[in-house]
C-alpha cells in the first residue's frame, strides 16, 4: 500500500505519515471493527463496525465512510454511515465530539480507530435532536441489524466477510466492546456538556437580544419624547414670539417738556430765524422799491 500511495502523496506530510501508520495498525480486521483508505485516495476511508451486544443493535453489521482533512489529525474527521441502522442517518455526516461537527473537542492524540470505538459505544444512546442521529424503535433498529448483515458495498463488497467472525475469538468480553463503552460515556459527557453550554449560550443571546430590543424601545421612546419636547418647545417659542410681536409698541420718541430749558432754546432758535427771514425779505422789497424809483426818475 506504500507504493501505491507514494507517488499520489507527499510522504513528508504529516498527515500522509500519521494515516500510513494508521493504516498499517489497521490492517487486520478485528471482530468489532476494521477500517482501511480506499486504493486510490489516503484521505477516504471506508470502515465496518459490529453492533455492541445487548443492544437493539446486537448482531448488527454497519458500514461508512470517514473523510478526512488535510490538517489530519489536528482537525477531525467526518463520518458518514451508509448502512441502514436507525440511529444515524444514512450518508450524511453525524454530529459526535469527534467528528467535524465538533472541531472545538477533538483531540489530536485521537485517531480512526477512536472514532470507530465512539460509534459503536454512542449506537445505544439517544440522539436528544443531534444533526444526523434518529430515534427508531426498538424493533425497527432490531429488524434493520438482521437486514444489515447483507448489505453490500459498491466498493468494498459484501460487508459481512469484512470483519472476523466471533466464533473465531475465544468467549470473553471484548476488550474492544469495552473501551468503547467507556469512550462513549467520555464523549457523551462531553455532548451533555455541548448542549448545555448551547442552552446557555442561546439563553444568553436572548436575553441579549431583550436587553438590545429594551434599549432600542427606550431609545426609540426617548428620541419620541425629544421630539415632542422640540415641538413643544417650537409652539411654545412661536407662541412667545407672536406674543412679544403683538404686544411690542412704536417707540416713540419722548416729547420735550415745555418748561424745559431745551424747549425754550428751541423755540427762541426758531423766532431767531423767523425775524432774520423777515428782515432779509423787507431788506429785499425796499432795495426793490429804491431801485425802481431811481429807474423812473432818470426816466423822466
């Protein structure tokens, strides 16, 4: 398999390194699981899982996908069951801790064999409205396990031979079944605790967009009321104005008291003028007069 991928990918990568190695670790199927990249392409793989015993799922055979980044494995992967099961839905990408829908959890020391431990423990759980999980009953995921058992994928054929078989193994509990127990309560922690810091996190924007909706219907009131208080103002100083307009009065210029010593002046200026007007006015006709006399004497 290094060959074939040795002149598709840069070796030097460290998400190439980390998914050879992977690949290698996984190159044996176990009774629970196993998982290899397609022929052509590192970034793909195609997995098998057996249902967890005890379980609605029990005897159950689920086969998927999981894409990989190219940041792999500092961000998760996604997976995609294609099997019908009844508690994911069928090629769409499911919401766990350690997949993409969740890159703010995952862990790089995680890897492909985590994340199939994380499905087959997170099967028997409720989905509680998570993106791609289902809640069937009982008997519906029961009926789809034994149908499971023949399904057949187009590129890696019938799924059955794919994992080894439990007869093979002595009868023990496996050590597989119970490491994903345990990852699926760590992970199922972790999801309550998502939730919960959503809930809060959404409570926390409504009373936000309250406190925001609060204070634009006081600024809105408040800019209401400045404008009232304009208008009012503006009738109350036109009012004023009209007022003031109506009951303004002509000055007028104060008259002189006739005891005062200006009036007297006044009217002895005015006298003055009048007898000089006079007296250049007699002054004029006797000058007349005189001229017309002599002008008749030389006459005669």
């Amino acid at each position: 398999m290094t060959s074939s991928f040795a002149s598709q990918f840069n070796l030097r990568s460290p998400a190439v390194k980390r998914l050879m190695k992977e690949a290698a670790e996984l190159a044996e199927p176990t009774e629970d699981y196993y998982a290899q990249p397609l022929e052509h392409n590192l970034f793909e793989w195609h997995f098998t899982v057996r249902g967890p015993s005890d379980t609605d799922f029990a005897g159950g055979l689920y086969h998927g996908r999981i894409i990989l980044p190219t940041e792999y494995p500092m961000k998760p992967p996604s997976i995609i069951l294609l099997t019908p099961n009844g508690r994911f839905e069928v090629s769409k990408k499911i919401c766990l801790s350690i997949s993409g829908h969740h890159p703010e959890s995952w862990q790089p020391s995680w890897s492909i064999r985590t994340a199939l431990l994380a499905i087959i423990g997170f099967m028997p759980t409720e989905s509680r409205g998570a993106i791609g999980g289902l809640d069937y009953t009982p008997e519906e995921r029961r009926e789809l396990a034994t149908k499971s058992q023949t399904w057949s994928c187009s590129a890696c054929g019938p799924i059955k031979s794919l994992l080894k078989d439990r007869s093979e193994t002595p009868c023990e509990p496996s050590s597989d079944n119970q490491e994903a127990k345990e990852l699926a309560k760590q992970i199922r922690f972790k999801e309550i605790d998502s939730g919960n810091t959503n809930q809060r996190t959404i409570k926390d924007s409504e009373q936000t967009m309250d406190k925001k909706n609060d204070e634009n219907l006081t600024m809105n009131s408040d800019s209401t009321n400045i404008e009232t208080r304009r208008r009012r103002i503006g009738v109350v100083h036109h009012d004023h104005s009209a007022t003031e307009g109506s009951q303004k009065i002509p000055q007028v210029t104060p008259s002189i008291s006739l005891n005062s010593p200006s009036y007297e002046a006044s009217v002895q200026s005015s006298r003055t003028r009048l007898s000089s007007y006079i007296i250049v006015i007699l002054i004029l006709a006797i000058a007349f007069l005189l001229f017309r006399r002599i002008f008749l004497t030389d006459s005669e």
